[in-house]
C-alpha cells in the first residue's frame, strides 16, 4: 500500500513541476510577444516618419489598428494590455492579485485603460479557464 502512496506523490510532484514549468513558459511568451509588439509600434512610427519626410501619404491610424493587433491562440484578436494582466497575474503566483492592483499596475507602466477594463479582461479569461478567483483575488489555474 505505501508503495502506491509513495508513487503517487512523486507523480504529484512531476506535475506540479511540470505545471509550474508551463506557467513559466506561458509568461515568458506573454513578455516576448509584448517587447514585440512594441518593437513593431516602433519600426511602424520611424517607417511613418520617413513617409511623410518623402512625400508619401501614410494610412489613417484607424486602418492600421485592427491590423496590428496581435491574434490569441482561440483566434480572437487581443490588445497588449490583455497579455499585460495574464503576466501580472502570473507574476503574483498562489498569492494571487486584486483588479485594483492590475488597474494600479497598469497605470504605473503608462498604460492607459478605462477602470473596468481589469473586471473585462479577468472575465474573459475566467471563460478561457486560464484564471481562479479566490478571496477578492485573481490567480493562474
């Protein structure tokens, strides 16, 4: 019988190990994808500038938009600010994080959002099943 026990814990341990390791590669992709996005915004304004400097009429930021955001894996189309709080969250790990902490978070690195939009995006990712809620605060499952 302890045999089976002894199993089963090490089986627990590998997955949590494993889990962890996922949850740590998920946030290492969120912030890639993040420094890329902004290198993007980057090159796409200097591109905007050398247009206008020679002449060439530049699109209307409002046709670009749609276009720049980047794609989550369900196919829908996501802002930084979205991956931005999946990062905060998981940076908080079993502690967890409270909305107003994210929407405090947020407006220290200058991004700027409506007050609700932490209640929206934790929402969603409630119906992704990527998040919990315990205690008033949010944590990766």
């Amino acid at each position: 019988m302890s045999q089976v026990i002894d199993h089963l814990r090490r089986r627990i341990e590998e997955a949590d190990r494993d889990y962890q390791a996922t949850i740590r590669k998920r946030l290492d992709v969120l912030k890639l994808e993040q420094t890329l996005q902004k290198e993007l915004e980057g090159y796409r304004t200097a591109l905007e500038g050398e247009m206008r400097r020679a002449g060439i009429v530049v699109p209307d930021a409002g046709e670009r938009a749609s276009a720049q955001q980047p794609i989550s894996a369900n196919g829908h189309k996501r802002g930084s600010a979205n991956a931005t709080i999946l990062g905060y969250i998981g940076e908080a790990g079993k502690a967890g994080i409270t909305r107003q902490e994210i929407f405090s978070r947020l407006a220290s690195e200058g991004i700027k959002v409506h007050k609700n939009y932490p209640y929206v995006v934790i929402s969603k990712l409630k119906e992704d099943e990527l998040i919990e809620e315990r205690d008033g605060k949010v944590i990766l499952k």
